[in-house]
C-alpha cells in the first residue's frame, strides 16, 4: 500500500451513486449479448500516460509531481506499488507499458535490461497478488535522441540492432508477464524529407525487423498477438506505418498479413483523415483487427492530444464496429489518455479513468442494442441484395455487354437513405 491515493475507496457500480468516484454505467459482471460487461470491454491503463507523463506540452515543462519521479529502481518500484494501489481502486482488468515507462534507463544496453528484468519480476509478483494481467508489452523506440532517424529505418545499421536488441528483451518481458499481445509502434519510423531519405532501403529495413520480431515471438513460444500501431504525421512527418490500409500493404509485401494484427488509436485514425470507425471495419474486413487505444483529440488542435473520451454517440460507433468483428479475442480497450496539464490532484487521475469507463460502457451498451435489433444490418443487406443472386462478377466485359444490350438495362437511381439510418442510430444512443 501507498499513500499517494490517501482513503479513496475502489469503485463500485452504483446506477444512482453520487459523486465524481462511482460507476454509473460500468457493471462488469452485467450481460451484454450474453457476454459479461467486463469481457466485452477488456479495459486497461496505460502505465505511461497515467504514471510516466510528468505534464509537458510543446510550450512548457513539468506541472505534476510525483513522488517516484527519479532514476533509480527504488523510484520504479514505488510507481509500481502506486499503479497497482490505482488498478486496486479501478478493478480494470489490464495495463500496457513500454520498457521506459517501468525501469530507469541505464548507463548502456546491458544495464537497462538486467533492469527491465529486475523490475518485470517485481511487476509479476504483484500481478499474482492482484490479478491484474498485462494486456501488451512494447518497446519505446522513440524518446532516446538514438532514435531521432528512426529505430527499424535508421540509416545506421547500429541503431537497427540497439532497436533489435531492445525488443527481443521487452517480447522476453511481455512473454514472463504473460502478456496477450507484443505491439510494435513506430513512431520515428517515417522521414522528413525526401533530400536524404532512401525510401526503398528503409521499408525493405522495416520490413525485415518485423519478420524477426515474428519469428522470435513465435521461437520463444509467445502465443499472443503481435500488433501494429497506425500512426500517422506525428512525430515524423511521412510514417511508412500512416493508417490501417498502408499497414494492410506493408503485411501483404512482406507476407505478414496472417502474422500480424493493428492497435487502432480514436487519435491516429482521426490524424489520418479517417474516423476511428473506418479504420476498424476497414481492418475487420481485412482481417488484421487486433485491440484498440480509445482516447480522443482535441478537434480544434489538428494535434493527437491523448484526452480521455467523452462522447458517448463517438465510442458507440466504434464498438458498433468492434461487435460486428466479433469482438475482442486478444485485444481491449487501453486508454492511451493522459490528464491535461492543469489536473494535478491524485484523484483526477482515478476520476478520469472512472468517466472513461462510463462512457465506454454506455456506448458499447447501445451499440449492442442496435446491433441485437437487426436494423442497421437489415438496411445494410437490403440494398446490397440484387448482388445475393448475381453472378456478374465471375463473368467478362464482353458478355456483360451483350446482355445490356440485350435486356436494355438502364437502372434507376435508389436512395441510400442515410438521414433515415442515422435517424436509427440516434434512438438508440
């Protein structure tokens, strides 16, 4: 036990509770399509955001003091006791970290990872006294000024191997923890300009890191899922990882597309020009969908700002999405979201977490709903149904062409009825 905390009390579902520290929504063990709340929704915490982040922004430094920030074991040991004191009050089921974000990094390679060793075993043991599980582990690849040129892309072949090295010890950790996916997210893995950039050396680089990543995983015996993090224009100005069809295409090139699977970020979708719903069904229908990272941005800053969500019709959307890809096999909903500079008390960090799940839950209750009803799918499968008895796609132009003429084929224009759709939508959330 720490103090950090004081006396909050764990979260209880309350439908009539007051205060900020209640869920209103969130019942893990209710039946959702007959599935229990919990297990459809898998939430984890982010051990970066919620425990590393020390309040910065592009204009100004530090705002949160936290007593274990330092470099040294002892510091990581008491984030840890105070993650697990919050995942004890949030009763959320998994958290994610990058190397970094759990053990101080060492004067060379080997020192950072007999560290990272030490501190996963203190992070395990705590693990089999909660409960709480990992829901993936990866690598930062991206803070170190080693990094600046990228870690996969660098021109320097050594900084390939650093990166190389570092992950091989964060699948080991991710694997020891018993973690259900390893995620790769590049965010140096793209240029800024063309002037001195080989692009067709740098993909073929990345391309051969993921295969080793692959066939280590899989050397080792870690059964979970390897993932991927779109992300596009930030850092780097041009990522070769921009959102789920370029990854779709990268996986297809290098004959990964049945090894690998996407972390969806709300954020990064939104970056790329999409919404987070596209980039879901867009990777269900590819079959590359994996987890996602539900936060949001904020939508006047052109910027991934990493805000809890609170738009309940927004989330709905996107776990309308998730249900109709069967749900989550290995994946969650991990809250790559941070507080904002200003919310510097210990329990806006618990509050955050319990709106977030709120609003999750609620979204995902009505898109369940909506999706139990048959309407949607019903209109869906409606207009697409002359093609049910067709078979025009297994045959050629010219016989297409011949019975046109033949059958004076001139069809006229049907509605899509979208305001009515949406209309649909909106009764239920």
């Amino acid at each position: 036990m720490t103090d950090f905390f004081g006396d909050i009390a764990p979260v209880s579902f309350d439908p009539n509770g007051d205060g900020d520290l209640t869920f209103r929504h969130y019942d893990p063990d209710a039946l959702v399509l007959g599935k229990r709340l919990e297990d459809h929704l898998r939430f984890s915490v982010a051990w970066w955001h919620s425990f590393a982040w020390p309040g910065g922004d592009p204009f100004g430094g530090q705002t949160f003091e936290r007593p274990w920030f330092g470099d040294s074991m002892d510091d990581a040991k008491l984030k840890a006791d105070v993650a697990f004191e919050m995942f004890r009050i949030l009763g959320q089921p998994f958290f994610c970290f990058h190397d970094l974000d759990i053990r101080p990094e060492g004067d060379s390679f080997a020192e950072s990872a007999d560290r990272l060793d030490a501190i996963t075993d203190y992070i395990g043991s705590k693990m089999e006294r909660t409960g709480t599980k990992l829901l993936w582990g990866t690598a930062n690849l991206f803070t170190h000024r080693r990094f600046m040129g990228g870690a996969a892309t660098n021109p320097d072949p050594d900084v390939f191997a650093y990166a190389a090295a570092t992950v091989k010890t964060c699948i080991d950790a991710t694997k020891k923890l018993g973690g259900e996916n390893y995620v790769l997210w590049g965010g140096r893995e793209g240029y800024e300009t063309l002037l001195n950039t080989n692009l067709v050396r740098e993909r073929e680089q990345a391309g051969r890191f993921l295969c080793m990543v692959v066939d280590y995983a899989r050397k080792i015996g870690f059964d979970g899922t390897i993932l991927i993090e779109p992300k596009p224009q930030e850092p780097t100005k041009h990522q070769y990882d921009y959102d789920v069809a370029t990854v779709y295409g990268f996986l297809k090139d290098f004959g990964l597309e049945n090894d690998v699977k996407v972390n969806i970020e709300q954020g990064h979708a939104i970056l790329a020009g999409h919404s987070f719903e596209h980039e879901l069904a867009l990777a269900a229908s590819l079959g590359i969908f994996g987890s996602i990272d539900m936060n949001r941005n904020d939508y006047q800053s052109g910027w991934d700002t990493d805000q809890f969500p609170d738009n309940v019709p927004e989330v709905a959307r996107a776990y309308y999405e998730v249900l109709r890809a069967g749900g989550f096999s290995t994946g969650g909903t991990n809250f790559d979201a941070k507080l904002r500079r200003q919310s510097l008390d210990p329990m806006d960090l618990i509050a955050a977490h319990v709106g977030a799940m709120d609003v999750c839950a609620r979204g995902l209750k009505a898109a369940a709903a909506l999706l139990d009803s048959g309407e949607l799918e019903a209109a869906r499968a409606e207009r697409y149904a002359g093609w049910e008895t067709s078979d025009l796609l297994t045959s050629d132009l010219a016989s297409i062409e011949a019975r046109v003429r033949a059958g004076g084929v001139d069809p006229a224009p049907r509605s899509g009825r979208q305001e009515r759709l949406e209309n649909i939508w909106n009764r239920y959330v």
